[in-house]
C-alpha cells in the first residue's frame, strides 16, 4: 500500500523445518521451504551471513525507496 511492501526474510541454514508445515510461506499454498543444507551448501555460518548482508545492501541501494514515516501508513 502507498509504495510499501511489508515481507519477512528467513534465510534457513540446517534446522527442523517441520514447523513450516503448518503456515502459508509468503502466502502460498503449498510452498516448499527448504535450506542450504539440502541445497549443498555447507560453507561456515559468518560466511553465510556475511554474503547474505553484502547483497542485501547491494540489491536495496540498486533500488532506492522514498523514507516512509508512520503518518505514511494511516488508513485512506
């Protein structure tokens, strides 16, 4: 609404995910989530994020936004 978008990011490295099986990830249906784990990756935690952050940061100063303040967000 108004420009925004409000997502939530879960960036799984090795874990239960069985608690996955009882949401909608991202509002679908069905959605399989999985891990690096199950992908191969096995690179070391730190690396991980520390890669993770750096194209974070990357991809949100390629696409720049207007700053929202919370008077942004009242109902219409």
């Amino acid at each position: 609404k108004n420009g925004c978008c409000y997502h939530g990011l879960s960036f799984n490295v090795n874990m239960d995910l069985t608690p996955f099986a009882n949401i909608n990830p991202c509002g679908y249906h069905g959605l399989r989530v999985t891990q690096c784990i199950e992908l191969g990756i096995t690179v070391p935690l730190e690396e991980l994020q520390a890669e993770l952050t750096q194209n974070l940061v990357h991809g949100l100063q390629r696409h720049p936004t207007r700053r929202h303040t919370l008077s942004d967000n009242t109902p219409d």
